[in-house]
C-alpha cells in the first residue's frame, strides 16, 4: 500500500478544489516527505546564522577594553627612524607621553623634534633614549626604570628597533645569524622583561612585538631574517597566556615591506628572487602601518596585519594563536581552506621565480665561459 493511498493528504482536497494548478504532482501525492529534509536544513541554517548573529553580538563583552593613550607613558624601541617613529608620532598625536629608544643620539634628537609637531597639549614629553637593546640585559632595566621615573610607568611598549639581511643562506656572514637573532628577538626580550613586574603589579598595560610577513612565512634570501622574527610570535604566545589575567594584552605585528630607510638598506644586498617575490605586493607606508598598529595595540588585539595580504596571511597561520574577539575567530574558520587553496598558487609562482632565476644564471655563467 503506498503512503498517498493510505494517508489522506491535503493536497488531494486542494487539487479538487482548484487550487493546485500551481502545486506539482509530485507533492501532492505522497512525495510530501521529501520535503522533510528540505525543511530541517532550513532550520539548522537559520539556527547556525542565529548563534553566528549572537556571537558578533557578545565579541564585544569578550574583547579588552581599550586602552586610553591620552596621557599614557609609550615606550617605543627604534622610534627614531621608519616604522618606529610613525607609530611614535601616531601615539604623540593621540595625547601619549612618548620615550624613544635607539642608539644613534643625533637620529634621536631628530625624531623627537619632528614628533613634537604634533602635540595636542602643552604637557606632552618625548623622551630620547640612547641604548643598544640588545646588548645587556642590566643595560636596558636601568633605561627603562630612568624613563618611569620621568614619566610614570608604562602603559604600552612597542618592541620596533630591528635590522634584516636579505641574501642567500651561504652568502650571509655567519655572525649575522647570530646578530639578528640579538637585536630582533633578544632585543624584544629585554624591553619586555624591564617592563613586566610594574605592568603586572597595576595590571595593565600593552606590548607591541614588530615582526614582519617574513616572521610568517619563510621566503627566499631570509634565512638569517626569518627565523628572528618568527621566534617573536613564539614569544607573545606563550607571555599572552602568562600575562591575559593580570589585563596585558599581546600584538605581534606582520608588516609588509615598508618605505623606510630600514627597507632601503635591505634593498642594497636584496638577492633577485627575495626582489621578485616581493615584488608580488606592493609597498606600504610607514605611517600606513603606524595607524594600524597603534589601533590594533589599543583594542588589546594579537595579531595585526597590513593589506589583504597581510589579512590573509594572518588568518592563514592563525594556529594556535589567541583571538581578541569572535569576529576575528569566526573569519579564521571561514577563509582558512579558501586561503590556503590561494596560498598554494602564490608558492608554485614562487618557486618558478627561483627555478627561472636559476636557469638564467646558470645559462649566463656558460655564456661568459665560453666567451
Ligand atoms: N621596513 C620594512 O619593510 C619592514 C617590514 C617588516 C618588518 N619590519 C620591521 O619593522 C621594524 C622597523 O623597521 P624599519 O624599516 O622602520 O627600520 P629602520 O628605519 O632601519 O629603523 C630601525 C630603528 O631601530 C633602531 N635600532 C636598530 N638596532 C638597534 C639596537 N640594537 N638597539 C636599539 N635600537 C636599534 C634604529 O636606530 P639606531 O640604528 O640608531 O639604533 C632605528 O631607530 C624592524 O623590526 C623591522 O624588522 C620592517
């Protein structure tokens, strides 16, 4: 006996009054069922778009509460030149008292007097520095306590002072490995370590770790550079879950290759495959990044990016990393496998330019020999 013989459908009384001219057969006689799975799909989805709706609405209540800059102490490492300064000046204009740490006195000296420009009171200070910050340890500590003692405790650190070496792992003169690993990753420790016990103490405070894309993703003539910058995001991972219940807030930041003297510099040994595939995003500007940064540093989040690049490398090599917000967790376990599928096209592009590169040397070499 099948199902529309013995159940009397509606359908059937509808057909007979006329109105079912519309309604295809199929429905009408017994095949109602196949509407079963059509409709509990409906109701998982419109239940899945509710519990995403209530979790952008709660993101909120879970994220830091954002820190004020006016009249807060920043310190900021390499603040007297690119990147540093910008996010400098970025601070300085939101009503922060402002020290500077580098080396050079007279760069210092110059970058203060172009910060001051942009005071939004008469009580603001820029305070300049000269240490090397990676150095010695008791070096840094003693710095660090100076500039509190002017300027009241820190409210935010911005680990910036760093230095690259782009060329082929061979080619890189061995002590660099060890130099860059002093100044981009020890020189990040120590700032951070000075300042932790008072920040603990009155349970608040920021910490800024400037990385780079090259901290994310290991590319050609970065051998010595990467890994120093990679070591930074293992560092905030483990001091964020350290320090979440004493209210400090971690962000490591991922630049993409910024106009600064610090880029010049670079550009002068840069192999030309690290160019080429560079050369596949463009180039931003310091105080691009500055405003990014700074906004990022005071929503208390973890990872700050640059640019869609920068957005999808973030989410890409999210990890195990922790989220400041639902939002930036939800859009991780969205765009994660369309990411990657991108990813793998961006490193066969890649590794053709390093194959291509290859083959022209070599064909150039056997020209010359053959001459
Ligand atoms: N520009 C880019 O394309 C780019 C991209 C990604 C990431 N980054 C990162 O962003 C940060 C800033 O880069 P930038 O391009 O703005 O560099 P920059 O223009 O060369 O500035 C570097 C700053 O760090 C200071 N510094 C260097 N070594 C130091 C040390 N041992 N102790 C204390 N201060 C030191 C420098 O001053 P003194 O030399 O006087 O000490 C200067 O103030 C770096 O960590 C860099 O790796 C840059």
């Amino acid at each position: 006996m099948s199902a529309s013989s013995a159940w009397a459908w509606p359908g059937r009384q509808l057909q007979e009054e006329g109105w079912s001219s519309a309604i295809p057969d199929w429905l009408l006689f017994g095949s109602w069922w196949l509407l079963v799975p059509v409709i509990m799909l409906l109701v998982v989805a419109a239940f899945i778009v509710a519990f995403v709706l209530l979790l952008y609405m709660v993101s909120p209540l879970i994220s830091p509460k954002p820190l004020k800059l006016n009249g807060a102490h920043v310190v900021v490492t390499g603040g007297s030149s690119g990147i540093g300064k910008c996010i400098a000046i970025e601070c300085y204009k939101q009503g922060a008292f402002i020290t500077l740490v580098a080396r050079d006195e007279n760069k210092l000296v110059q970058a203060k007097k172009e910060i001051e420009k942009y005071a939004i009171n008469d009580k603001q200070v820029v305070l300049c520095i000269s240490v090397d910050v990676s150095r010695d340890y008791g070096q840094v500590e003693s710095v660090i306590k100076q500039a509190q003692e002017k300027l009241g405790p820190v409210d935010m650190l911005v680990n910036c002072a760093g230095i690259s070496v782009a060329a082929k792992f061979e080619e890189v003169e061995v002590d660099r490995f060890k130099r860059l690993m002093e100044v981009n990753y020890l020189g990040s420790v120590y700032p951070t370590r000075a300042v932790m016990n008072t920040m603990k103490e009155r349970r608040v405070g920021r910490i800024v770790f400037v990385s780079s894309q090259a901290g994310q993703v290991g590319l050609f003539g970065y051998t010595a550079y990467s890994p120093s910058k990679f070591a930074l995001r293992g560092l905030a991972e483990a001091l964020q879950m350290e320090v979440k219940p004493y209210n400090i807030y971690l962000t490591v930041v991922y630049p993409p290759d910024t106009d600064t003297p610090g880029l010049a510099e670079e550009n002068k040994t840069k192999p030309l495959e690290t160019k080429m595939i560079s050369e596949t995003s463009g180039i931003c500007q310091p105080e691009q990044v500055a405003k990014i940064v700074v906004k990022d540093a005071v929503q208390g989040n973890f990872n700050s990016s640059v640019g869609p690049d920068g957005y999808m490398l973030s989410a890409l090599t999210c990890g195990m990393s922790p989220v400041t917000s639902i939002t930036e967790g939800l859009q991780q376990i969205v765009t994660m496998g369309l990411f990657r599928t991108i990813a793998l096209f961006y490193l066969g592009s890649f590794d053709s330019i390093v194959r291509r590169c290859m083959m022209q040397r070599e064909q150039s070499k056997s020209a010359d020999k053959s001459e």
